[in-house]
C-alpha cells in the first residue's frame, strides 16, 4: 500500500515536459490562421465570397509545422487546409484575402478559384485540384533545383489521405525514392475524403507502414499535439536535409468542420467525435500555454486582438479593390506580357 502511494504522489507531482523551442512561434501562426479563416467563413455566408470556402480548422498543429521550419530556397507545396503552414511560410495575408475577394491587384488578379494561389517566385507551389499529382510537381522541381547545381535545398508536399488513394500520388512517391530527392511528405489522415470514412478509403492497418514499401523512412504524430507535430516534422526536415532517404511522416486528425462550408459533415459519427484525434490542436495548444505559464491571459489576449487586427485589414483593403473588367483585361497567363509580345 505504502509503494502505491509512493507511486501516486509521483505522478501528481509529475511536470509536463516542455513544449517545442518554436511552440509558442507556432501557436502564434495558427491563432492567425484560425482568426482569418472564421472572418472568411462569416464572408461566404455573408454572400461576399463567391466560390467555396475549404479551412484548415484542427490541423492547424500539422500545418504550422510543414511551413515553419522551410528555408527560403526550398519548395513547399501547400493544400486548401494549410493556411497557418502558408503564412509561417511567408504567404501574406493580402494575397489570401484579395484572391477570396476577387481583386485584380491579388496574385490569381481574380481570375482563378481561391484555392489555387500559390507564390512560384517564393517557391510556393499552386495546387492543382488532382491533388495526389502535387508529389510529382514537387519531386520535378526539386530534380530542376538539382540540373542547375543548387545544394541545401528540400521540398515538402502535403497531401490527406484521401489524396493518398490516387494513382498519381503513388507515382511521384515512386519516383522520388528512385531519384533519392529530398523531399518530405506530410500525410494528414483527418478521417474523411468529403464523405469516404477511413474503411472505405484504404485497408492497410496504418498509412505509414507504406513508407518502407516506397522506400521512405516513416513516422506517426498526433496532429492535434503542436509539440509532437513541430519534433517529428521539424526531425523529418531536418533528415531530408541531412542526405536521408524521402521521409513520410502521418498525422492523425478529425476535420472539425464540413468538407467545404457547404457541407455540414453530417455523416461524421458521435463515436469519432469522442476519439482523442478529435481534439481541437488549437485549444489543446492553448491550454498547455496555461499549464506550462508560458504566457499570462493578457498575452494571450493581445495575441488575439492583434491577429484579429491583422485580418481586418487585410480584407479591408481587399474590399476596396476593384475586379477584373472582362472587356479590359490583359489574358495572359503564365506567360508576361513581354515574353508574349517577343514571339509577336
């Protein structure tokens, strides 16, 4: 009896383990994120958005982690849930308002669907809707960093697990083993491709354990951990790199919100509602931040009113600017106006 309650006190006394170097970096990216994807949700509704509006809400703790530790020169290559990883990789809050909103003067000038936008001159790669083709795209740019002799450069691509079904998505894992780039891909399994339950999906018992059939080193996370997901996926940055084989690392999350805010995600079941991969990585964040006394409540509060602030002014200028005229409009697209006028 005695042991036993030696055991018990010890474990009341425990200390949680500290958090990440850059946790409170990331957390800082993710309340941004969240604050500018609830205002664009109350736009859509709002009828100010046209288009669809798709947010990252619950894997926010994943994102953060694939653009917070990416250098300048290497390729990222976001999807429609990754806005916190976008803005810790640079993407500013203007270009993502003013491409929701429509404005000429944003980078898709209003001509594209608003979840296409990428920064190609920053190395931030526009997604294609054939979203298991982005490994490919990634793994070509990475091999054409390579043919001009650059060094110390990686690329990582995010995919979810529905993407990972696809014949392409299996192509570029393939190819990029072959060619050893170094290249990461973060794999978010939030349980649902729009609908399509996990059983539906695949019947391996874990999607990790194709890491080694590709000739990936592979890892598991807890996407609602910031702590977890900043170590495993900073660790797979960092060995990617150091010369290591391609890495793959999965995270394990719920989508809290529909497929697209048209979608109320009535079929996600109350028993995956109780999983402890439904967990809001936002408010679990927060909540060791008061654990740990890493910052006090009016901190915290002023964090809130800044990116709050942020927001607001990123999507008022944007309202401000006008769309594009049809009859007007210069129509080149990839190609500049120079380059087009020099074969004329």
């Amino acid at each position: 009896m005695l042991q036993t309650a030696q055991r018990t006190a010890k474990s009341k006394t425990k200390k949680i383990a500290p958090p990440h170097e850059r946790f409170l970096d990331a957390f800082r990216w993710m309340l941004l994120a969240r604050t500018l994807e609830e205002k664009l949700v109350s736009l859509y509704r709002g009828g100010l958005i046209t288009g669809g509006v798709y947010i990252g809400k619950g894997q926010e703790a994943v994102s953060v982690a694939c653009g917070l530790f990416l250098q300048k020169d290497d390729i990222f290559a976001p999807l429609i849930r990754d806005q916190a990883g976008r803005s810790a990789f640079g993407e500013p809050l203007l270009d993502v308002t003013q491409t929701y909103l429509g404005s000429r003067q944003g980078p898709m000038r209003g001509r594209d669907g608003n979840i296409h936008r990428g920064r190609p001159q920053q190395n931030q790669l526009a997604m294609v809707s054939h979203l298991g083709a982005m490994i490919s795209v990634t793994v070509g740019a990475l091999m054409a960093k390579r043919f001009k002799g650059e060094k110390n450069f990686i690329g990582l691509a995010c995919i979810g697990e529905g993407g990972m079904q696809t014949g392409s998505f299996h192509e570029g894992m393939n190819i990029a083993a072959v060619e050893q780039v170094p290249l990461v891909v973060v794999a978010t399994n939030n349980h649902y491709a729009y609908s399509t339950p996990n059983d539906r999906e695949f019947a391996c018992h874990d999607l990790v354990d194709r890491a080694i059939g590709y000739g990936f080193e592979g890892y598991s996370v807890d996407g609602t951990d910031l702590s977890a997901c900043l170590d495993v996926i900073g660790g797979a940055v960092k060995r990617a790199r150091a010369g290591r084989p391609p890495q793959l690392v999965v995270a394990s999350v719920l989508r809290l919100s529909g497929h697209g805010e048209h979608d109320d995600a009535s079929y996600v079941t109350d028993d995956i509602k109780q999983e402890p991969f439904a967990r809001d990585c936002l408010k679990v964040a927060e909540q060791m931040i008061i654990d740990l006394n890493l910052l006090d409540a009016e901190t915290l509060a002023e964090w809130r009113k800044d990116a709050a602030a942020q927001v607001d002014e990123a999507i008022a200028t944007a309202q401000k600017e006008a769309p594009p005229e049809g009859d007007k409009e210069d129509w080149c697209a990839v190609a500049t106006r120079e380059l087009v006028d020099s074969f004329e």
